[in-house]
C-alpha cells in the first residue's frame, strides 16, 4: 500500500534537495494471461518523482504503463522490487462519470467518500468549477457535457481526493486533437493553482515534453526504462520550440519511430 516516503537524495532530487514522494525501485511485475501462463509486464523499472514535480511515462502500447500507475497507487503488489509513494489517487483513462449524478455532485464524490456531508462537499467542488473553466455546469448531467468537460469533472474529482500524488492515465486519450491540445494547455495551469505530484502516463511524446519536467521512456513488453529525458524548459511550453522539438525528436528515436541521429 501507499506509504509515506522518507526524503532520500536521489535522481529526482539531484538539483535542489527536494524531498521525494515517488521512488520506484527495480520493479517487475508479471500477470496471468488468458492461456493461464505469466505474462511479464514490466522488469527493473526504476523511475523518481519530487515533491511537486510533473513525471511523464511514455512508450508503446501494452508495456506496462498503467501496470505502472496501479502499483504506485498500490492497488496491485509488485512481483519484484519496491515502491514508495506518498497517498495516491488515480484517474484512469475512461472519465467513469456516474450518468444519473450532477456535474458537482460527481466532483464531490472523493468528498463524499471521505465522509464529509453532502451540503459541504457539493460546496467545496463548486467553489472549484470556474477556476476549472467549468462555470455554469454544475447542474450538468454528464451527458450534456463535452468530452474535454467530463475530463475536468474527472480532474477535478481526483483533485479532490487530498492525495498528495495525482496518477493520471492517458487523461486525454480519447480526445480529439484539438480539445487534447487545449486540455494540455489547461492542465498545466490548473496543476500551476493547485500544486500536486503527478505520474503521467502517456502514449504521446509531444504530450510527454510539453507537459514533464521529466519523461521516463518505457520499452516494449515487458517495460523497462530505456531513456530518460530530463525538460528544463519553463511552462507554458510550445510545441514548435526548438528545445521541445528536439525532444521530441529524441524521445521517437528513442522509440524507433524517428530518424536515426
């Protein structure tokens, strides 16, 4: 289970002696696959976060990546390894919105779960919709909400949580470009108002750059670290700067998707 992490230098704390919240240490971790045989997920995986910083996992289908976040969040055990964190919440990549419950009403859920009354939480997310770029919706059904919106509802509820670790899973997977872009913009300034220690699991490099202070690169199954990419850059970022370019760039060879340097 999640535990709270004694400061300890490490990579992640390397530049300033800030305390770590993540560690992840020679992780393997395997599952049973439909024949019955073990599949073996991720092997020797070892990744940091700092208090505050924006960690960023990327790499192909199938390697283990929300493996990853359900260890961290420990909801699973791994098979081989350690694992430190700081009380975690995860937002998986569907925004899982109950249909029948107002917009608030879902933001307040964490809340609600906490224990505290209804009146009282419904209040609190409320107070959050406009900083959320969601005023006026918080009579809103699901339904009627945009695929971007229910992703804030979703964000917002997991914000909620109090968890000092935030793992988000591909958040904007099913977006469409443009809202996904306009999502990544948004994200970065809502973690900028509420300051949180996030693992983001992505599958998109240009997403990984724009948004990590670091991106962790997976293998194929099984994952393992193969690269990690340290992005110095301050937010807000563009996607056509030549240091995020470059990344990016080094991040697809990294991959085997890019020209070879």
């Amino acid at each position: 289970m999640p535990t709270d992490l004694q400061a300890r230098p490490t990579q992640a704390s390397r530049s300033g002696g800030e305390s770590q919240v993540v560690a992840v240490q020679d992780v393997s971790h395997a599952y049973s696959g439909p024949d019955g045989r073990r599949v073996l997920a991720l092997s020797g995986v070892s990744m940091c976060a700092a208090a505050g910083e924006l960690l960023a996992v990327v790499g192909p289908s199938g390697c283990g990546k929300t493996t990853l976040l359900e260890l961290i969040c420990g909801l699973q055990r791994p098979d081989a390894g350690t694992i430190a964190c700081a009380p975690a919440a995860l937002m998986p990549q569907r925004d899982l919105l109950l249909p029948w419950l107002r917009s608030v009403d879902n933001a307040a859920l964490a809340l609600r779960i906490a224990g505290l009354p209804r009146a009282r939480a419904t209040a609190r997310a409320a107070s959050l919709f406009a900083e959320m770029g969601l005023a006026g919706f918080e009579r809103a059904r699901p339904s009627e909400l945009s695929g971007g919106m229910r992703q804030r509802v979703a964000f917002l509820r997991t914000l909620l949580s109090g968890k000092r670790v935030l793992c988000l899973d591909e958040p904007f997977g099913a977006l469409d470009a443009i809202t996904r872009a306009e999502m990544q913009g948004w994200l970065a300034r809502a973690l900028a108002r509420e300051p949180r220690t996030v693992v983001l699991v992505t599958h998109d490099v240009e997403e990984a750059v724009l948004l990590g202070a670091r991106v962790a690169i997976l293998s194929p199954r099984p994952g393992r670290v193969i690269e990690e990419l340290e992005v110095d850059s301050p937010r807000p970022r563009s996607r056509t700067d030549a240091r995020i370019v470059g990344l990016r760039e080094r991040a697809l060879q990294v991959l085997g998707l890019g020209a070879p340097a």
